[in-house]
C-alpha cells in the first residue's frame, strides 16, 4: 500500500460521502441541525478515520483507527 488513497475502501467512502450529501439535501429542513447532520457527520468519520490512521507513526495506532471508521 502506497498510501491510505490506494485503498477501496477509502475510496468508497469518500463516494458514499458524496452520495450521502447529496441525498439528505433533499430531507425536510427541519432536520437540518438533527438527523442530517447525524448522517453526514457519520458519512464523514469513515474516510476521515482512514486518512487520521494512515498518518499515525505505527501499525497499532494505525489498526485503532481503522476499528473507529469501521463503527462509524
């Protein structure tokens, strides 16, 4: 692995991250501050934990934030 941008499974969710936006523009506006903000905040843990890992100095911090993306 070159880089964390190699890995499916980041690339993945950065689409499922794009997807995600776009389908909650279309949620009532009164859930913009409650459950749409839930949703992306969630969409959005999973790469961000990824790239957060990938940038640690060893396996073991690395592993510790793979296991936070993936409950997200």
């Amino acid at each position: 692995m070159k880089t964390h941008k190699d890995l499916h499974v980041f690339n993945g969710s950065m689409d499922l991250t794009k997807v995600i936006y776009k389908l909650t523009l279309n949620f009532p506006k009164e859930e913009v501050f409650s459950l749409t903000n839930q949703i992306r905040r969630a969409a959005v843990s999973v790469p961000a934990n990824i790239s957060e890992g990938a940038g640690r100095r060893n396996v073991k911090e690395y592993k510790y934030f793979l296991r936070i993306s993936s409950g997200s």
